[in-house]
C-alpha cells in the first residue's frame, strides 16, 4: 500500500508540532522525512541498517529518530501519567495501558504468514496510552501465530512477564481500600494476571 502525498501531508501537520526542535538545534531532517523514515521503518520490519542505505541517512540519526518519535521510555513516572490518564478519560483508575495485535496483510510470503483469515500477514503487537498513543510495540512476528504466542515471544510481553517494565507499585485507589496493582487491559485471547485485566 503507497502513502498518498495527501496522507502524508497530513501526518506532517499532526506530528509537526511535537517533533520541532528549538532554533538552537537546527533538525538535520525535515518533519515531512522524519515521518516517511518513520513509518517505512515500523511497515516493512526492516533494520535500521536497511532504512539507513535506502533513505541515506547515518544510522545514529535513524536510531535517534525512532527514539524520539516512536519510542516511550518506561518509567514509573510515565506509567504514572498515563495512569491519570486513563482514570480522567475512560474511568479506569491504575490502567497503564490497552494492549492487542493486529495482522497487517500483505501478497504471499510462505507458508509461516499464513494466517486463519486465509491470507498472509505480519503481526503489530502494540500498547497503547489513553489517547491512542504506541507506548511499546512489537512488530513483523508471521501472521500464522496467536497474540498470546506473540505477546510471549516479544521484548514487550518478557519484561511485563519478568515485571522489568517499571510499573508503579500496587496502591488503593481510595482511603479505605487495598492496594490494587496496576495494570494493562487486553481482550480475551491474553491470560488474566496481575498486571493484564481482561473480560
């Protein structure tokens, strides 16, 4: 699927804002290659090295640019802020985030991304903050695997597994009340533990 200079356009006015630097730091790339580097990078899976040959930019550069628009650090205190944020909007206090996998489809590729829906696909695994936001995802696991396989195999589902993530300690939501952990939300397919919540 090609990205139509409309499209992107588009993406360059949302993001724009948040990815300007001060004078003093004059940005190598423009928002408009930023944005283009950034998605083609998370689409095709592909390394840095090869974002770094095709688009021409040093890899130090690539590397600071995913940091700087695709990545959230955990912390506690990010977690918490989330936290807020979830309880403000959506009524769900000590949520730090939704979390679900979604195959992306594309023309054949082997049997491995072969999938159920009977096509071929890639998996983007990705946690998500109270505004919709990617905090942590996991992208190009074959379209043949299930979410929990996938969760279980990613960088992402090993630290929350290994509690290495940062979460904040379990607190009460109220005087009276015990502490309650806090958590993600997910649906049915992920295990029901701890730190996931599901129906």
């Amino acid at each position: 699927m090609r990205l139509s200079s409309s499209t992107s356009e588009n993406l360059s006015t949302i993001v724009g804002p948040s990815l300007q630097r001060s004078p003093s730091k004059p940005d190598i790339l423009s928002v408009g290659e930023i944005v283009a580097d950034t998605l083609r990078c998370l689409a095709s899976g592909k390394s840095m090295v090869d974002i770094m040959f095709n688009f021409r930019i040093g890899k130090s550069t690539i590397s600071k640019l995913l940091l700087i628009v695709v990545l959230f650090k955990p912390s506690t205190d990010g977690w918490l802020k989330i936290a807020n944020e979830f309880e403000a909007k959506w009524q769900m206090p000590q949520c730090v985030g939704a979390l679900d996998g979604k195959r992306i489809a594309f023309a054949r590729s082997g049997s491995v991304n072969f999938n159920h829906k009977v096509s071929h696909s890639t998996i983007l695994m990705a946690l998500c903050d109270a505004n919709y936001n990617f905090t942590c995802v996991n992208i190009g696991m074959p379209g043949g695997c299930n979410d929990v396989g996938v969760f279980k195999a990613s960088k992402m589902g090993k630290k929350m597994l290994n509690n290495t993530l940062h979460f904040p300690k379990a607190s009460a939501i109220s005087k009276n009340n015990i502490n309650i952990p806090y958590y993600i939300v997910a649906d049915e397919a992920f295990p029901f533990n701890t730190y996931m919540m599901r129906p």
